[in-house]
C-alpha cells in the first residue's frame, strides 16, 4: 500500500485487508467481494479501487503467509541435511500452509487464461525461494536434473486442489506427496 495515500485512505485499506482476511480464511478464494465491502463499511467501488481484481485481493490477504515460505527457505539454505530433505522439508511445510490457509491455493494458482502463472507474484516468489534449495539438491544428484521450481509448485497445488473435499485432508495430502515422491513401485 502507498504510504502516500490519505489517512483515510490507509484506514480503509488495513479495513477491507482485515476483513477479506477474516472472509477468505472462512470462505476460501471465492470470497464475496460484495461482503468484504459490506462487512468493511465500504462502498464496492472502494474495494476495487484498493484491489481492481480478486487476484490483487487474494495476493495482499497471503502475502504473509507466502513471505513465511519464502523466510523458510532462507533458513534451510544452511542446513546440514542431505539437499533432497531439505527441499522435501520446504514441500511440506508449503503444504501445510496451503491445506491450512484456505485462499492461498487460489493465489498461488490464478494466472492467466492460458494456464499461464507467469504474471502470478505469489507464484513467482515461490519459485526463487525454492530455487536454490533444488539446485542444490540436482547438484548432488539426489533429485533429477530436469525438475523445475514450478513442476514442483504445480505438483503441490494439484495435490492440494484434489483433496479439497477429503475429511482429513492433511494427512490425504501428505500421504499423495510421499506417494508422488516415492513413485507407485514397491518397496524393493
């Protein structure tokens, strides 16, 4: 938010931040807009001038929660586990996240009408934060070397969207990850 913007201005922009918060944390990505205004004390008009799109309103309400992955990921760039661990550990904990903050697969997935996340920032911060830890790890030959940043974001967000209505879907989620990282041949 521009610090030059008029105290009112600010006030109505930490107001609707606040509630859009509170409505995708209970409603997910396809929170009411009209209800966030509402709720906020608001005209619709000013919710779109602070957000003009659903996107901008989904990436300022989990742009916390991204800046946390991405935080992780700087601590783990020093850990003395093995590199595939270490970008497995970063996996899980994203997650976590997504399964538990109902809005952010909606932020990290909302691109462009060809599928494209290119222009996604939540994405694209994901991307470099995970970068160096599976460099790191194609380096020492323990994840294979045509892997990108974003197949392993894509991975984690199908996994999410496709337990969406498991009753226990955290550990749905974990167990299709272990299973999508192992393979499906058996244990030899």
């Amino acid at each position: 938010m521009p610090t030059s913007q008029r105290a009112d201005a600010r006030r109505n922009y930490e107001r609707i931040l606040a509630v859009a918060k509170a409505e995708v944390a209970s409603q997910g990505g396809d929170a009411s807009l009209e209800k966030i205004a509402r709720v906020a004390g608001v005209g619709s008009a000013t919710v779109r001038r602070h957000f003009p799109t659903r996107y901008a309103l989904l990436e300022a309400v989990s742009s916390a929660r991204v800046d946390d992955l991405c935080a992780y990921s700087r601590t783990l760039q020093d850990s003395p586990n093995a590199p595939r661990e270490v970008v497995l550990a970063w996996l899980r904990e994203l997650v976590d996240y997504c399964v538990s903050t109902r809005g952010l697969v909606a932020a990290l997935s909302y691109g462009e009408p060809d599928g494209s996340l290119t222009d996604n920032s939540c994405f694209s911060s994901l991307q470099t934060a995970v970068t160096p830890l599976l460099h790191r790890a194609q380096e020492a030959g323990e994840i294979a070397s045509d892997i990108t940043p974003g197949d392993l974001l894509m991975i984690i967000l199908g996994l999410v969207l496709a337990t969406a209505g498991h009753s226990d879907r955290m550990s749905k989620v974990h167990r299709l990850l272990r299973i999508s990282i192992e393979g499906i041949s058996p244990a030899t």
